[in-house]
C-alpha cells in the first residue's frame, strides 16, 4: 500500500503527480481509475472521449478531505494514463457512426447501400472490441485485489467492467444514476449503444440481480413498457415521480431510505453526469431539464454506506467538454466522491 505519510494535502495540486494530486503508482494504490476515451455511438453532443484528461486536470483543485471518509485518499487512488490508440479508434468510429446517422436519419434505407452497411458492420465489431478492452483490463486489476472504478466516455463503456465484476462477486445490482433509461435495443443500430447499456447488461449478465435508476426523466414508449415488463428486475424513480413526492411533503430522506431498501447486498454505481441537474454538467452528450443537485446524490450515496451494503465498483461516465472546463471541474468531485465511498465500503 502507498506510504503517504510525508505528503501534504494542503500543498497545491502538483500535476506531475497523478489524480488529485496524489504521488501513488498503480502498484501501491488500492483504488485504480480506467479511463476508456470512447464516445463512437453518441446520439446528440460529443466530447466526452476527452473528459478523463480534463478531469484529471480539474482533480487538481479537489481538496482532500471527505466528511464520509476523511482518510479515504490515503489508501491511494491512481488513474492510469489515456490509451491513446483507443482514443483514435473512437475518433475514426465516430465519424463512421456520424455519417451513418445522418443517412438514416433523412429516411434512407440501410440495406440499399453497401457502404452504409459496411459502416454499421465496422461500428458494431468496434463496440464489440471495447467491450472486451473493458473486460480485460479491468478484470486483471480485480484480480489483484484492486478496487476499481471506470472513467468514461459515454455510457456504452462500462459492459465490459459489469462481466468482471460479475465474475468476481456473483449476483450484484447496479444503482443508475441518469436522465435516461438507457433500456433501447440497438439504438440506431448500434447493438452497444450508449442508450442500449442496461438493456445489455439484463440480457447479457444474469448475475445482476436489482437495476435501480434514478433521476430519470426522457425515454421512449418502449423502454418504460420493457421496464415495466421485468419490473421485478428493474425499479425506476422517475424525475417527475420524486419532485412530486417532495412537493406533497415527503423528505428526500424518506424518498432515499425507498431507494436504499430496494438494492441487493453488492452495489455497483453507475453514475451519468446528465443525471444531474443540467447547470452542473450543461455540456454533457444529451443534457435534459430537470434532475438531482450533488447533495442529494452524496446524501444517497452515504445512505447506502449507512445501510451496510456493499459497494463494489462504480462508473462516471458523459462529462462534456467546454472552455471553462466547468463540466471537468463537477465531475472531478463526484470522482473523488465516488473514490472515497468505495474505499469506505471496503474497508
């Protein structure tokens, strides 16, 4: 384990060093961070297989104390640098998926040209090959005993990470946090869409035992029909459901302690910044009005610490980009927070 005795938190944030500042190496750090610069099947905004570079940079400015786990850094948190060779296979991807959209988005039939079948073809193998990238390199961090979390990218990013996590601790549920259901059967025709994640994950991990999302609030006819189809397997806490509840009276605390009581023994986090309320991550891929401000999010998630439950993994993903680096410096903190909740849950 990392030896932190000599360091001083309240020095500024050297960038030399790695995540908020911290002179960890991935051998000494309990906590290892992956980036995955992948944004290939993003439907609106784009951006965000830049945003593990600029929150680093933001992470900087993060002071280190938590009132959950106030010495949660100690532990050792390390970010591993940017695969760069992904980052242009995302890159070239997208411009794939971009062409592609635009064609079927005026009407035109995919079957009468080979080159548009060609692109989706390449598109799919190419989600097909993150998603074992993901596997691989998070299940040889679990199987070293590392807790991990993962940095996105879109939302697609983190299949991969739930078949490890599944393979080292079994039946598990995943709290979502979103605006969007995220429940669509290859979205435009991208089988790992960004807006097919859960429905992935249900189909393809029968270890997930609870899907509990929260925030949503922008969905189709058929995501709610198939949520409310395998409702013993998916519980929702729409946006417009929980403002309701605190306008008639109830107390988010109430409305939390129902969140809480609804999740498995082992959690996993899967965290997507438009989730939130817009103005703190307003360049985010697919940004919607509504949603939850940090401190009721940091209030659920010390619920769940409270409660006993385990958490076991996280993911933040859809940190847009801008110059104010504003979205970065959001999303710095509810890494840090993230970081400290799962050292805390392991400890």
């Amino acid at each position: 384990m990392t030896d932190l005795s000599n360091f001083n938190p309240d020095d500024a944030g050297n960038p030399k060093n790695n995540i908020f500042g911290l002179p960890t190496t991935e051998e000494n750090a309990r906590l290892i961070i992956v980036p995955v610069p992948w944004e290939v099947t993003v439907s609106y905004g784009a951006g965000t297989a830049r945003a593990a570079e600029n929150i680093f940079t933001a992470s900087m400015q993060v002071d280190l104390f938590d009132t959950n786990a106030p010495d949660g850094w100690k532990e050792g948190f390390f970010m591993r640098p940017v695969d760069k060779k992904l980052l242009l296979k995302s890159d070239y991807l997208r411009r794939e998926a971009e062409l592609y959209i635009d064609y079927i988005s005026k009407g035109d039939i995919v079957e009468e040209n080979q080159f548009m079948q060609k692109t989706l073809r390449e598109v799919n193998e190419g989600s097909v090959f993150l998603n074992n990238w993901v596997y691989d390199q998070t299940k040889s961090l679990l199987d070293k005993g590392k807790l991990v979390g993962l940095l996105g990218g879109d939302h697609s990013t983190p299949l991969g990470f739930f078949k490890a996590i599944a393979e080292k601790h079994e039946n598990f549920g995943i709290l979502q946090i979103d605006a969007h259901f995220d429940l669509r059967q290859a979205y435009e025709g991208f089988v790992y869409s960004h807006a097919s994640i859960m429905y992935n994950a249900l189909s393809e991990i029968p270890q997930i035992e609870k899907l509990v999302q929260v925030g949503i609030r922008d969905f189709s006819d058929g995501e709610l029909d198939y949520a409310k189809k395998n409702s013993r397997r998916i519980i929702s806490f729409l946006d417009a459901d929980i403002k309701a509840k605190m306008y008639e009276g109830e107390t988010w605390k109430q409305i939390v302690d129902e969140i809480v009581s609804k999740l498995p023994e082992k959690v996993f986090i899967s965290f997507d910044v438009d989730g939130l309320d817009p103005k703190l991550c307003p360049n985010t891929g697919t940004p919607v009005p509504g949603g939850l401000e940090t401190e009721q999010v940091y209030y659920l998630f010390k619920s769940i610490l409270k409660s006993g439950k385990k958490i076991i993994g996280f993911d933040l993903n859809e940190t847009g980009i801008s110059e104010t680096n504003w979205d970065a410096n959001v999303s710095a903190r509810l890494l840090f927070k993230l970081c400290n909740l799962l050292i805390a849950s392991n400890s």
